[in-house]
C-alpha cells in the first residue's frame, strides 16, 4: 500500500511513518503543498493523508483540486481546526475522513483500515456477486460502477460510493448517524455525526434531483434511502 502524506510538521511525519513501518505500508513524505501536489500527480498512490495548514498550497485547496479533476482517490485531512465549521469544509471539498490533531497513531490507523476496507470492498455482503440493481440504480462493488438511470456516475468519492451502496442494499431503512458511522466508516461513534451529514448532502448533489432526492432526512432520528419518494422531505 503507497500513501503519501503531505504534512509540514517532520515530528508527525516520523510518527506516523514509525506506525507505517509496523503494518507494511509504503510512505513518502512531503512538507510543501505545492510540491506534495506535483508528487501526488507523479505518482501511483492508494491513499493520501494531507494536512490543513501547509506552506506553499493549503490542504484543503489540493483537495479541492484533486476532486475537480476526477480524481476520487481517498483523503484524509490532518486538522488542528477543531470548529465545525472548518472540518465541514474539509469534507465538503472532497476529504473522505478527516482526523483532529493531536491524535493517536492508532486512531489514524483505524481510519485507513476502515477506508481501505471499503475500497476493496472486502467487508460488503454478497449480493448478487457485488451486482446491485434497484429502480434507478446499477451498482457494481467489484467494479466500483454507478449506473443512474443507466448513465455513468463517474465523480463519487470511495466514500460516497460506499455509502451509496450502503443504502442500496437497505432501501427504506432508517439509520442513525451512529450506525452509519460504525457500518459505513467503520468506526465507533465519536462525536463526527457531521462526517454523516457532509457525506448525504454531497451524495444529493451528485446523485439527486430537487424532486427525487433519494437520501431523505428522518427528523429526530437519522436517514433512510427512498426511490419512492418524489419531493424533498427535509
């Protein structure tokens, strides 16, 4: 597995490439964001760890560039920005996850685990040998392909891929932002219901119309995915 990880703090570089070396993953280190940019387009990455707060090009903006060239390779944010505000604008700019400094090694860790799960789709039930059709919908897990209404859907993050697929399997269901963490995410609850919300309202925009939205808002309680439901509820 090849990660790059841009981050200008060397002390969290040598921390986490001490985790990295435990659990065989290959990390290259970049302290510029303009340079860890020009290092991501040359290379052949699984993942990318990218800080917030970075000389030459701010995080947020490399993934926002990332996004608005197709790319939908997994991001995850370093943040020492603990507002709400600042880590919805990290996910609404295409983060996959995002982690709060400082943090724990092994709950870095965790996060790439559960993204990399996803990825391989090693954790989905079967259904239909990975091929999911609903009313609007074709879903292949193998491939990692949306099909709406048999047109392509080629801009979705791994993230909103697997959440997409989540609900698919599970129509008219409703779930909490918890169990939605810990069955999509793979992690326990811990405070991040916005990762949820960020996650269903970039899924609206892509996937959704003003009258068929699909993820529908269940007040009080979580979302459910409805193909039935014709006008916004929420």
């Amino acid at each position: 597995m090849n990660v790059l990880v841009i981050e200008d703090n060397e002390s969290v570089c040598s921390m986490i490439d001490m985790f990295f070396s435990k659990e065989d993953i290959n990390g290259e280190y970049v302290h510029d964001g303009i340079e860890g940019y020009k290092r991501y387009k040359d290379g052949d990455w699984d993942l990318l760890i990218i800080d917030w707060m970075l000389p030459g090009m701010d995080g947020v903006s490399i993934c926002r560039k990332i996004r608005s060239e197709g790319d939908a390779i997994p991001i995850i944010m370093l943040t020492a920005k603990d507002s709400e505000s600042d880590q919805v604008l990290g996910l609404e700019m295409g983060a996959d996850d995002y982690v709060t400094k400082p943090f724990s090694p092994l709950a870095l860790m965790a996060r790439i685990k559960a993204i990399t799960r996803r990825v391989n789709s090693g954790s989905f039930e079967k259904v239909e040998k990975g091929l999911l059709n609903t009313e609007h919908f074709k879903i292949s897990r193998e491939k990692r392909e949306v099909y709406l209404n048999g047109d392509p859907i080629t801009n979705l993050t791994p993230k909103e891929f697997d959440l997409l697929y989540f609900f698919a399997q599970h129509p008219k269901q409703v779930f909490t932002r918890e169990q939605l963490l810990e069955r999509v995410w793979g992690y326990q609850f811990y405070g991040d219901e916005r990762t949820v919300d960020v996650h269903i309202k970039r899924l609206r925009k892509k996937v959704g119309t003003e009258n068929q939205p699909f993820f529908h808002t269940v007040w009080g309680v979580g979302y459910k995915f409805d193909e039935t439901i014709q006008t916004i509820q929420d």
